[in-house]
C-alpha cells in the first residue's frame, strides 16, 4: 500500500522538525541538528524493528534519510529567518509525528502477527522512543515522563485505529480515526493541561512529608 509508506515518511519529517527544534532551543551547531533530528525521526521505528525481528525499515531504503534532511534543512532556514518560536511549537510537531508513528508502527505489528495489545504497545513505543531519545541528548527529562496525557494519547489512537478495523473499516479509514484521535487528545492535553494525576505537589526533599 503505498500511502503506508507516504505516511511513514510524513512522520519520519514531521519527528525530524521536532529534533531540528530542539536542536535550536539548545544552540547546537550543524552536526548536532542532523544527529537529533535523525534519532528523533528512527529511534523509534528502528527499535520496534528490533523487537519484531524484522529488518530496519530505513537500511535499504534512502528515502528517509531524504526526509530527514529535507525537513531538517527547511526547518533550518525557517528558523534562521525567524528569531522566536512560540513555546509549545516543539509539543505541536511532537504531537503530529506520535500520530503518524504510533498508528504506523500498530499496524506493522499487527502486519507481523502480535496481539492487539502488543500492537498498541509497539505503536506506543515507535512513537515515544526517538523523542526520549531525543530529550536525553538534551539533558532534559523525556516529555513522556512529564508532558500532558503522552503515552496514554499514544494507547488511546493505537485503541481507536483497532476497534475502528474491527467494526469493518478498511484500513485507511481506520487509520484517520486513529492518528485523528491521538492527535486531538494530544492536543488538548497541551491547552488545557490535562493529566493522570498521582502526587500531588510535593517539595523534592524526601524528607518533608
């Protein structure tokens, strides 16, 4: 099917935006951008990949190196033309690769015969994955760790894609309702802050109850 493919690139540039981003926030020099935006854009596909046994989707196929850097060098010259970004433009682009990934790498688990609920796992993981990759090469705490609603939204579109498939739809369709879904909660977790509350606030010391 060749719009799997196109969908796996679009996530593939949208991922490498992400990493271009973040890559500016913290004034890395050229070689940094094209390293963040590229583990942001596979890490997440080439370990789904591992796991499944399956070969690495981008080692025989260039075409998402082009991606990569297409999106990295246009985000580049964006960015160099604009001195401020607003600061939810990196959980935005973030938002729309876990669409594109999650729902993507649901269906090559299915395709590879896992449960549904492996699946939804490694849908989740090739969303999550380079963008923890990601933060911890810039020394931050992976937004799945603190952002609003992240691996649950991830559990929600992979859920809605399967349950949409199983009602009869066929598998385009299912995979709008899906990434659709995911990226509406995303969404509207980042405006309105929503969260899966355990602690409340607290001081860090341990000792204070």
């Amino acid at each position: 099917m060749d719009y799997l493919h196109w969908f796996d690139l679009m996530g593939v540039a949208v991922f490498a935006i992400s990493g271009t981003l973040a890559a500016w926030r913290k004034q890395m020099d050229g070689f940094g951008v094209l390293v963040l935006a590229t583990v942001t854009a596979i890490g997440g596909g080439s370990l789904r990949d591992v796991l499944l046994d399956v070969p690495v989707v981008w080692m025989n196929n260039n075409n998402y190196f082009i991606a990569i850097f297409s999106a990295a060098l246009l985000t580049i010259v964006l960015l160099r033309k604009r001195l401020t970004i607003p600061n939810n433009t990196l959980q935005f682009f973030d938002a729309i690769g876990l669409a594109f990934f999650v729902i993507m790498g649901t269906q090559k688990a299915l395709d590879h015969g896992t449960s549904y609920f492996v699946a939804v796992m490694m849908g989740t993981m090739s969303g999550v994955a380079g963008g923890m990759i990601r933060d911890v090469l810039c020394r931050e705490i992976p937004m799945v760790f603190r952002g609003e609603l992240y691996a649950f939204a991830c559990i929600f579109g992979g859920t809605i894609y399967i349950l949409v498939q199983l009602a009869g739809a066929t598998t385009l369709v299912a995979m709008l309702f899906g990434m659709s879904s995911l990226l509406a909660l995303r969404l509207a977790a980042i405006k309105w802050q929503l969260t899966i509350p355990v602690f409340g606030k607290h001081s860090p010391d341990l000792g204070e109850p």
